[in-house]
C-alpha cells in the first residue's frame, strides 16, 4: 500500500446524539403537515446538521420561509 501511495481509512464509531427517553417537553406540531402558506413569514422550517472533520465538528443551520 506504502509503494501504491494509498492508505487504509478507519470509519469513525457511531455515536447517538439523541436522547429519546427524557421527561422535557416536546414542542407542538403546529403545521400539521399543512405547508401552504398565502403570506410571507407565516410560517417557517429549520432544521440542524453537524459532520466531524479532521478540526473538529462542522454544524450547519437553515431556515426557511415556506412562502418561498
């Protein structure tokens, strides 16, 4: 491998971030699946995501207006 100048790649453990037995209260679901919207900022979606790097954690937020 050393002569061909290729190197074995090692897949990170999975950790679980989420933790999905806790006693906090949880958040309505006010759109009920219902994503029409007849005006700007009536409602709004976001979401989060996060990748490990070789520096150290990336996180990536977006928010959206679901009249656009």
């Amino acid at each position: 491998m050393k002569e061909l100048g290729i190197r074995a790649f090692v897949k990170r453990k999975y950790i679980a971030t989420t933790i999905f037995n806790h006693k906090l209260s949880v958040a309505e679901n006010l759109l009920n699946q219902n994503f029409q919207t007849s005006k700007p900022c009536e409602a709004m979606v976001g979401d989060i995501t996060y990748n490990a790097t070789d520096e150290g954690w990336v996180y990536l937020s977006t928010l959206m207006d679901l009249y656009t």
